[in-house]
C-alpha cells in the first residue's frame, strides 16, 4: 500500500466508516454513485459513479473495474434491488 493509500484508509477509517462496521460511502458495494442525487450550493449537478475509497472499492481497482459501464453492472450485482436505479 502507498503512502497515499494509507492516508486515504486512514481517513475513510476515521470517517466513514458506520457503526455496523460497513462503509458509509457505499455500503460495502465497493461503488459510490451519487449521479442524480448531488448538487453543488450553486445547483450545479454534480454526482458522480465511482470506486469508493474503502477496501472494497479498492479490490474494484484489482479487479480491473474501471468504466462507467462496468461499475454500473458491479453495482446491480452487490446492491440490494431496491436500492439500484
Ligand atoms: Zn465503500
């Protein structure tokens, strides 16, 4: 792990992680998608779909999942059905 990776965990850790022990970014999907969902203070529309920053997130990076297209099928495999879009 690089030194930038570690401070990324570290801040993830520190923040983002809920009670229950899942990612709060993303619900341990590995995937953040915040498209259609985020706006700036300016209503600006700025979501984005990403790995997230947690260790599963970073598996999605070893694994080779890097597109739109495939993160979006990732996330319809790990999500519970009501949750995808
Ligand atoms: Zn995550």
């Amino acid at each position: 792990m690089s030194a930038l990776d570690e401070v990324v965990f570290d801040r993830w850790e520190e923040g983002f992680v809920h009670p229950t022990g899942f990612c709060g970014l993303c619900g341990n999907s590995g995937v953040v998608d915040t498209r259609g969902t985020l706006s700036s203070s300016t209503g600006v529309e700025c979501g984005v779909i990403a790995m997230c920053i947690c260790p599963t997130g970073h598996g999605l990076i070893e694994r080779g999942v890097k597109t739109t297209q495939q993160l979006e099928s990732w996330l319809r495999v790990m999500s519970p059905a009501g949750r995808v879009r």
